[in-house]
C-alpha cells in the first residue's frame, strides 16, 4: 500500500485495538478503568478504520450479498433486536460487536459500512465484511467449474484494503495532511483467518490446508502492516 519509504501505520495501533477489547472485558480492573476513562475524554484516535469478516462487519454483507443475490439472514429477527431496537443492521449479531464497543469507549460514532453509509467517513469506515476471507477468493476457486459455489466471495482482506485506497483522496489530499489525519486513527485489523479455514474443510485435504496456514498468517499480518501513508 502506498510510496515506499514512508511511514508505516504503527503496530502498536493493532497492538492498542487488543489492549482494548481487553480493557472492556475486564473491566473490574481498576488499572483498565482508568485507562477506559482516560480514552473517553478526548480520547487519542479522532477516526477508525476497520477490516475484517462478521466479527467486525457493520452493515456491509447486505450489499455484497446483494450483489451476488444471496440471501442474507442477518437482515431478519432476532439480528438487531439487543441494541437496535429489533432493526437488522446487516451485523451478525443480535446486538453490538466489539468494534461497537470500541468505538464507544473512544467517544466515536458507531463505524459506518463503507457499501452502504451515505454520509461523511471522516471519523472512520468500515471495510470488513461477513464471510469475508484473508487469502484471495480466486485461491479457493481453483478447478471450479462455472456457476459453482460463489463463496468464497471476492471481498479478501486485499480487496478491502483496496476500498479503502479508493476512500483515501477524500480523506486528506498531501503526504503531511494525510499523515496528520491518520496519525490520530486507529486501524482495526481482524479477525481474518476462520473463512480461509470454513471453506476449505471437505474441499480440501487437511495437508493441503496445512500448506496455506503459512500463507495465510502472513497475508494478515501484512495487511495489519499495510502504509497508511
Ligand atoms: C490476489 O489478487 C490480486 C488481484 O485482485 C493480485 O494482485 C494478487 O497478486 C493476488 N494475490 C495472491 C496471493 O494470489
Ligand atoms: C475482485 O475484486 C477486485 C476489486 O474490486 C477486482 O479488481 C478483481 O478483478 C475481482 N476478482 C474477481 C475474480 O472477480
């Protein structure tokens, strides 16, 4: 992603997304409490920027499964109904995830889907989508005869970090806005990995499946590593 040379998006903020989900676990800490609090008032991150399958995905699997006209059944009850007032959110969840929780515990809007916000993503956008997979979709296609089976389907961690270059002008347009904008962002990398696996058992011998894991580890560690900048 981007100019050689330039500035990589920090570890630490992946490292700092981890420190948090831990935060709201535990919450009976004090260390954590304070630490919670301290985020909350003027926290660090005025925006995040999210990639990842349904463990993160917002609202963007109803637009991708749209688009291949599958049903999707997180768009009916009990989806929705703990926290958004019974209304299906395209979450696959019946409430918030943990990147909801995230988001509240810094004081930022819930993160907007990508496919389907129509407002400002000034404070964050979120690429991840349900049965979204590390690897490239065409890696598990391989042999497929056509019409076969469409999932995977073509929305890999490569393919959000894609989306998010095409969003990126609108964000900031020189080299010091961009790096003053993204500097103050958290970048939320995950969870990738379980679809790679989902969709290989019964398709693929576990020697072969072994054969990938490397693969795959380093897919998703380079795109956590990916230049913002
Ligand atoms: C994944 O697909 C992209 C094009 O969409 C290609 O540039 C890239 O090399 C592919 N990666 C692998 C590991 O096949
Ligand atoms: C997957 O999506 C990417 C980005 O939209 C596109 O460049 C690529 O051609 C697609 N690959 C397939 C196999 O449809």
């Amino acid at each position: 992603m981007g100019g050689g040379g330039r500035r990589l998006v920090p570890a630490a903020f992946v490292v700092a997304a981890l420190v948090l989900v831990v935060a709201a676990v535990f919450v009976s800490s004090a260390e954590a409490e304070t630490a919670a609090a301290s985020l909350r008032g003027g926290g660090p991150f005025d925006s995040i920027f999210a990639f990842g399958d349904s463990f993160t995905d917002t609202g963007n699997n109803p637009v991708v499964f749209g688009w291949y006209d599958i049903f999707d059944v997180v768009m009916r009850p009990p989806y929705g109904m703990t926290f958004f007032g019974g209304l299906p959110t395209g979450r696959n969840c019946n409430g918030r995830l943990v990147i909801d929780f995230i988001a509240q515990g810094l004081g930022l809007p819930l993160v907007p889907p990508y496919l389907s916000h129509k407002g400002s993503f000034r404070q964050g956008a979120n690429f991840a989508v349900g049965s979204a997979t590390g690897l490239n979709s065409s890696f598990f296609h391989i042999g497929d005869a056509p019409g076969a089976n469409p999932f995977p389907l073509n929305i890999s961690l490569e393919v959000q970090l894609g989306w998010f270059e095409e969003l990126k002008p609108s964000l900031c347009e020189t080299d010091q806005e961009c790096k003053d904008f993204f500097g103050r962002s958290l970048f939320f990398v995950g969870e990738f990995g379980i679809n790679d696996y989902q969709y290989s058992f019964g398709k693929k011998s576990m020697q072969e499946i072994r054969a990938f894991v490397p693969d795959l580890i380093q897919t998703i560690s380079k795109g956590a590593e990916a230049r913002a900048l």
